[in-house]
C-alpha cells in the first residue's frame, strides 16, 4: 500500500502544479496571435509522442549533477535531485503536460466570443474576464485536465524508473510494484496492485464523464421547463 499511496500523492501533486501551470499557458496559446504559437503547440504535445524513456533519459541528463537543473538544486538545497520524490514530480509534469494544456485550449477556444466582447465592452478587464466568464465557461474542460493529469501520472511507468529509480518509500510507485511482483513471478501480488489501479483510473474517468454531461446538459438546454 506504501507505493499505491505514493503514486496517489505524485498524482495529486504533479495535477495541481499542472492545472496552475496550464491554464496560463492554455490560455495565450488559445488567443494569441502569434505566427509561430504552433512550435510551442509541438513542444508541449512533444511527450505523447516521445517514448518514456527518451523523456526520462532526458530529464535524468538534465537533474544529474552536472545537469543544469541538478547543479542548481544542489546548490540551492545541498543534494541532487534526481532519484528524489521531488524529481520523479517534475519529470512527470513534463510527461503529462499535453494531458492538461490540450483539453484546457479546446475548452478556452469553445468560448463564444461575442461574451468575451461583451465583458470588454462593460468594463471587464483580461484578467476579470478570464475569472468570471472564461473559466466558469470551461469548467468541463478544467476537470478533464484535472483528471487526465491525475490518472496518467498514476499508470507512469518509464519516466519515473529512468529518473526516480526503485527506492521504496521515496520513488517506488505502484506500477514499478507492480513490474517487480512480476519479475518475481508473485502474480496474485501483482494482480491485486492492478484491480486497484484499474478500480481507481475507472473511477476517476467515471467521475470527469459524468460531471461533464451534467454540465454540458445545463448549459446547453437552459430554457427547458416541466
């Protein structure tokens, strides 16, 4: 259970830091008007294409001691950032970054501009607007971000063994025990550690679809009477 509660908290913490970074991002590529928005559209839908371990090689390059990243964590908090919890939740908000961003830019895109319009014309500043009109608006789209992030951080598996390693109660997640249970050939171990997995990604999607069609059905038919 140590590993499932650990892939729980790496899930929770990887989706808040990916819906606080996302929304911004999601919104100027949803908006802005700069020719050359889609090299960053590429680079943020890099990982669903990228295979885990070229991410994770990567990522451990770049947190290693002579890596930019691991360099300045040392010298910032006196040891290395790879094979920490800490690097196992930045390498996976770079692996489940499109799982965030793309939902959130549809979302944004799907808002009628004639109420983004509106907003300005009564005063409403950017800033307001997003808050008060946009989000309220995209509210499907914010969950299914939550939710995605949440659930594919949860099932990682290449990433967090490249950069994470296999240190119980710090970076061993339940699908390496899962993997481990495996090669030990402990498969009713294994099966366990997967229903669970499976009963929790089944309710988690259960949970965005539902919430979704409610939503969708109140904005969509608001004039409905008995």
């Amino acid at each position: 259970m140590e590993a499932m509660w650990l892939s729980i908290k790496l899930a929770a913490c990887v989706a808040f830091i990916l819906l606080a970074l996302g929304m911004p991002l999601a919104y100027w590529l949803a908006y802005t008007k700069w020719r050359w928005k889609f090299l960053l559209e590429v680079i943020v839908a890099l990982p669903l294409v990228l295979p885990p371990t070229v991410l994770g090689f990567y990522a451990l390059v770049a947190m290693g001691p002579r890596g930019p990243l691991g360099a300045l964590w040392t010298a910032l908090f006196g040891h290395s950032l790879a094979f920490t919890f800490s690097g196992l939740v930045l390498a996976s908000v770079l692996y489940s970054l499109p799982f965030a961003v793309q939902p959130l830019i549809v979302s944004f895109e799907g808002v009628d501009g004639k109420l983004l319009a509106a907003s300005a014309v009564l005063g409403a500043g950017k800033w307001r607007t997003f808050w008060r009109v946009i989000v309220p608006l995209s509210l499907p789209g914010v969950l299914t971000a939550v939710v995605l992030s949440f659930a594919h951080t949860m099932g990682e598996f290449g990433v967090v063994l490249m950069v994470g390693g296999n240190l119980a109660g710090a970076t061993r997640t339940v699908s390496i025990e899962i993997y481990d249970h495996v090669q030990s050939l402990e498969y009713a171990a294994a099966n366990r550690l997967a229903l669970a997995l499976l009963a929790i990604s089944f309710c988690v999607l259960t949970l965005v679809y539902g919430v979704n069609r409610r939503v969708r059905q109140r904005t969509w038919m608001p004039w409905t009477t008995e």
